[in-house]
C-alpha cells in the first residue's frame, strides 16, 4: 500500500469516528437530561421556634434503583448538604422517603432548595421567609446610666417571644471592656413559650470610676443582635 493512499483512507476514517464518538456523547447527555426519577410532593419550609424546618416526600418513580441523592439548601452565602437516608443513601424502585431536616434560623430570608442525584435532572424549589421571622424576640435592657464605686446595682433584661413557636435556646450574654465591676458576667439560656415574657436579672458592683461601655448579645438560632450601654463611673 503507498503511503499516500494509507493517509488518504485515514483521513477518511478518521472523521466517520469522531462523528459516532460525538453522537454518542450527544446520546448520553441528551438521555440524562431527560431522567426524572426522582420526583417531590408535599414540599413545605417553615420556622419552628429557632429552626427553618424543611419537609417533602421524595418517591423513586423509575425500575431502577437511584444512588446518593441529596437535598442541598443554599442560602446567605451558606451551602448545606442533606443526605436522604443517612444510612443506606438510595431509594430502590418505587420507594418513598419521607424527609425532614431542620438548619438554625440565620439573618437570611432567600432559600433556594436542590434535589439532585447522579444522572438525574436537579429538582429547585425556591422559599422566602417574612422579615418579621428574623426577629422573634424583642430585649428591653434596665440599667443606670451613672453609678457610684462600691454600690451594689441591679440589672435586668425582659425577653419577650414575639413569635408564634415555642423557643428553647435563647442565648443572653453580658459583657464589659475592662476590669470596672466586681461581678463576672456568664451567658444565659431561657426557653420561652409563644407569646411569653422572662426578666433575667443580675448585679453590678463598681470597682473603679471611668466610663464603661457595656455589650449585650441575644442570639436564637444563628441570629445575634447587639445591644449596647455607657454607665458613668464615679467616686461619689
């Protein structure tokens, strides 16, 4: 065979199978992207106390069995995966699982939630929360303004549940920048039924006379909003 009819016929050979190759990948992600085995009912999101709660039935529609799917919740910068059976991660045929999964409530109110599994088309559901879920406890700090080295003062916080739902880790915390008081100030925890107020209460001893700035932090969930207070210290 000359060497200028070799290179001919592989010229011709050549292109016949980058067609089949192409047509064949163009086959498998035509096929793929058209598979909905998994599909999704009954899909809510909702605030539970100090937790988004997300729920949804996921069934296997196909005859084959459906590896590692997972539902992944993205929202305010975050991304969180869920594993739909933690133990055995698939769902055989016709098979239904019932998914619940609850994250700490963030600052967040977008969410955007994904259904996937491999070789299976990405199910969305988008979900927005009210504003008003950000907040569901209002603080009301008392204390004064202007103290005196070596009396004894009283502090106290009313917390009240603004919400609809039960919360059961309210987290308070007090502190101070600098050695003024006597007292070492520790974070507090309260559950507070719907609807239901609590007074925490504590001391302050001055020690020393200066202006002290004084910081409170309340968080529920992943929310932590900041309070703060300028006492006056004197000698007399």
């Amino acid at each position: 065979m000359r060497v200028d009819q070799f290179f001919s016929r592989r010229k011709v050979v050549y292109p016949f199978f980058v067609i089949i190759f192409a047509f064949i990948i163009f086959s498998m992600v035509f096929l793929v992207s058209l598979s909905q085995s998994l599909v999704a009912s009954d899909v809510s999101f909702s605030v539970s106390g100090e937790y988004v709660v997300l729920k949804m039935t996921i069934e296997n529609t196909s005859n084959h069995t459906v590896d590692d799917p997972e539902v992944i919740l993205v929202y305010g910068g975050e991304k969180k995966s869920i594993k739909v059976k933690s133990k055995d991660n698939f769902l055989a045929p016709g098979e239904k699982y019932d998914l619940v999964a609850s994250i700490p409530l963030s600052e967040s109110t977008q969410y955007e939630v994904f259904l996937v599994a491999p070789f299976n088309r990405t199910l969305r559901y988008d979900f927005s929360l009210d504003s008003s879920t950000l907040e569901p406890v209002n603080a009301v700090v008392n204390i004064n303004s202007n103290m005196i080295v070596g009396t004894k003062y009283d502090v106290s916080v009313r917390l009240c549940n603004v919400s609809d739902s039960s919360l059961y880790n309210v987290e308070w915390t007090e502190s101070v920048n600098g050695s003024f008081f006597e007292e070492s100030l520790v974070p507090r925890q309260v559950s507070l039924s719907a609807n239901e107020c609590k007074n925490l209460y504590s001391t302050l001893t001055p020690v020393r006379s200066g202006k002290a700035s004084l910081s409170f932090s309340l968080k529920v969930g992943e929310i932590i909003k900041k309070y703060s207070h300028e006492v006056n210290i004197s000698n007399e």
